[in-house]
C-alpha cells in the first residue's frame, strides 16, 4: 500500500511575480517509510510573451520493483532521494506554440545500486 498527499499554497506578493510554496507527504508501505518532501518555485512574468521561473526541492523515488523482489522485508531498503533545482525561460510565440528552456540539476542520495 503506497499514500500521498500534496498541497501547495499560490500568491503574488508583487504585481508579476508568483510564489507557490507546497508540501508532499509520502507513505511506501512496502518498506513502511514516510518522507515529508518540501517544494518552493517562483515565476516572474517579464511581458505578455517572456517569462522566467525558478524551483526547488526534495522528491522521494519508491525503489524500483526488481530491488523490492530481491529484498526481505525490512532489510534497511529505503526511497530514492532526490534534491532538485530548477532555472527556466519561457516565450511564447502564440497562444499554442512556446519555446522552454530549463537547466537542472539533482542531487541523488539513497540511490539504490545492484551489488
């Protein structure tokens, strides 16, 4: 049995800037973990065609399945654990046609490898 719950908060604290600030609570019943990921991302309109956004925050992974049928229950496996920062560009040429560019990066702690 696997739960999650998301909720987020949205507001503008200045004209052209929105700020959503969420939380995700997670429940992996395999390994009877529960992780509590924090999120925040922020958009900044720059005209009715251009933007700019920015987000970060902790994303937990269930195992992947072939490591769950290889383990015994309660052997210490526990969620993938990713730490994640994201810049990006929005233009819109149309109402249905937009150019995106987002660089990344993650940072993976509690990757689950194969001996």
């Amino acid at each position: 049995q696997n739960a999650s719950v998301y909720t987020e908060y949205t507001f503008e604290p200045i004209r052209k800037v929105t700020f959503n600030a969420g939380v995700r609570y997670d429940y992996t019943g395999f390994i009877s973990a529960h992780n509590v990921a924090p999120r925040v991302s922020m958009n900044y309109q720059i005209n009715a065609k251009n933007s700019v956004n920015f987000a970060t925050g902790l994303y937990y992974q269930d195992p992947v399945y072939f490591l769950l049928a290889d383990q015994p229950a309660d052997k210490g496996l526990k969620n993938e654990k990713v730490f994640q920062i994201i810049g990006g560009y929005k233009h819109h040429f149309s109402p249905d046609l937009k150019f995106t560019i987002e660089p990344w990066y993650k940072s993976m702690d509690n990757l689950v490898v194969q001996p």
